[in-house]
C-alpha cells in the first residue's frame, strides 16, 4: 500500500480528501454499516411487524448501537426533527 500511496497522486489525493471529510462538523454519522438503506427499512419493516416509515429508518441508522434513544450527532438530530 506504500507504494500505491507514493506513486498515485490521485489514490493520495482521495484518501487525504476523505480523512477531511471525517473531520468536518458537518459529517452524517450512519450507524448501520455497508447495508444499503432500503435494506435496511426492510428489514426494520420485518421486526416492527409494520412497513417502516423514512423517520422510523433514519432514526435506527442514526442512533447509537448502545441506546436506540441516543442519536450518533447533533446534526441527525436537526434532521430527525426536521422530517417529524
């Protein structure tokens, strides 16, 4: 990986851009890992035994592992309240 890291300006360029792009207040915090988020709201559909709605997905893939009630940032906050 050194070498790709010192001979390719563009893999350089990327991995610098996306370690700035964590750093950022502005930064979504998804909690649910590489499932895509229709996956995901079908399976949240499967244990809530009803369709899940957008709010009720957001929420489970914003909110911390520990605590369902707890939400990853302030920011998902903002945007939960915004969408109820």
């Amino acid at each position: 990986m050194y070498i790709h890291w010192e001979t390719d300006e563009g893999f350089r360029h990327q991995c610098l851009t996306n370690r700035a792009n964590r750093t950022l207040a502005r930064s979504s915090k998804y909690t649910d890992g590489s499932a895509t988020i229709m996956k995901t709201k079908a399976r949240l559909s499967k244990s809530l035994d009803h369709n899940a709605t957008l709010a009720e997905t957001f929420k489970y893939t914003h909110t911390l592992k520990e605590s369902k009630e707890r939400f990853a940032n302030q920011r998902s906050v903002d945007h939960y309240e915004s969408y109820t």
